[in-house]
C-alpha cells in the first residue's frame, strides 16, 4: 500500500507483522519497562528496539545473577544474595535499565503528538497482504481467544493477531526460560505433592523471568486485539464511505409508491 501524501500512517502491514500508531496509557509502558527492560518499547510498537532490549535483559541479568540476588534477599539470605551477585556486571544493568525506562516515557509523548496528527488525516487503512510465504490480513476477533491461546503457550496468541515475528521471539524466550528454571519438572513433582522437592529443582535465575513474560504476553495479546479491531472496524467505514461517494455501490432508494 502507498502512504503518498500522508505524514504519519496509522498502519504498516507485512509479512512477519502488522504494526500500527496507537497511544497507549504512558503509565502503562513506563510500568512494564520497569518490570521487564524492552516490554515497553514492545508496547508501543517500537519491536525491533524492544527485543534488543528484551535480549539484552535476559544476557545481563544471567551475568550479574541478578534474579538469584533478588531470590535470596526475599527469603532474607542478605548476604549470599551480596556474595552472588557480580557488580561488574550489575554496574552495566542500571544504566540501561534507566534508560529503557526514560526512552519508554518519552517515546509515549511523542507518539501521542504524532497520533493526533494522524487522527485528523483520512486516510485509508490497509487490510489484507499476500505473499508467497504467507496471508497477512486485519480482522474483527473475540480477545478471548488470543489471551486464552496466549495463557497456554505465550507467544501463540501473537500468531492469531498475524504478529508473527513476535509470537516467534517470544516462543522462543519462553522455552528457554522453562527449560532453564526447570519449570515443567518443578511443576510435575509439585503436582504429587512434593513442594519441598520442587522447591529444589526450580532455578530462580530464570524463574523469575516467568511471571512477567506470562502476563505480559496475555496483556499486549488483550490490547493488541481490541487495537486491531478498531482499525478493521476504521477501514471498512473508510471504504464504503469512498464507495458511497464515488458511486461504485449507489444506494438502491425504494421507487415512488412502492
């Protein structure tokens, strides 16, 4: 689709994804990038920037040991919780981690100036792509399905939403970080009933990477769907409206005395 003529597109269609314009609660992206360096970014449709960032968590935090650190301060282990942690690593997460916070708030504002710009631009707004590796389409979906899929299997309910590169990445991060903490062994002697033995074959390292890649893929699979079914719902009103006008479909009006 051509973007002549319009200074900030609402929408970019892809093979791999489908991006769009959308001013999301600036609370909200600050809160889930401090919960996870990246996730805000990811938020606000900056992917690319996002998963670097998201990769760069995962790579410094394992170094610093950072999330056992963390385990053992709230089990009051201060002092192997000071022994673990390695500050020539640590030093490095805090500045980042700073910034992706700062970056996060202020790429809000100025996407929300570039929004109102857009919201008085009509322009039309893309629907459907086909390629030879895939069909690329917007659609009016029930929100149940991607964040059920999502809770599941996070990442899957992205694949739903024709964000495909993303539910890759994000599938990906998921099974390593189970794989890693030992979730699924931990979670099958916990079922038997031996919680003191699961205790014991969980890593926290990795452990604590999942609560927040959890609801956080339940989370943007929500909005994400709700945001999509605006621009379906915007793009067959743009079309008919210029059918309307253009007499490609005229109206058909009851003949007189009929």
């Amino acid at each position: 689709m051509s973007y002549e003529g319009v200074r900030f597109p609402k929408v970019h269609m892809s093979t791999l994804a489908i991006n769009y314009l959308r001013g999301s609660n600036i609370y909200m992206d600050i809160w889930w990038s401090f919960c996870f360096p990246g996730f805000g970014q990811w938020f606000q449709g900056k992917y690319f920037y996002g998963l670097i960032l998201m990769t760069w968590e995962f790579f410094i935090n394992v170094k610093s040991h950072l999330n056992t650190a963390i385990y053992y301060s709230m089990v009051g282990r201060f002092q192997e919780a000071k022994d673990i942690l390695d500050e020539r690593w640590f030093l490095l997460y805090i500045v980042i981690y700073i910034f992706a916070i700062w970056d996060c708030y202020h790429s809000s504002i100025e996407i929300k100036k570039r929004m109102v710009i857009a919201s008085h631009e009509r322009q039309k707004v893309p629907h459907y792509k086909i390629t030879p590796l895939t069909i690329t389409y917007l659609a009016n979906r029930n929100p149940i399905f991607p964040v059920f899929w999502s809770l599941l299997l996070p990442g899957s309910g992205h694949f739903i939403l024709q964000r495909k590169f993303l539910a890759i990445f994000m599938i990906f991060w998921w099974t390593v970080t189970c794989y890693y903490s030992f979730l699924p062994q931990g979670a099958s002697v916990a079922m038997i009933g031996d919680f003191q033995e699961s205790k014991h074959l969980v890593d926290p390292q990795w452990f604590l990477f999942i609560p927040s890649l959890y609801m956080f893929a339940a989370y943007d699979c929500y909005l994400s769907t709700l945001e999509s079914n605006k621009f379906y719902e915007e793009e067959k009103r743009l079309y008919l409206a210029d059918a309307v006008d253009n007499a490609k479909y005229p109206i058909p009006y009851p003949e007189a005395g009929s």
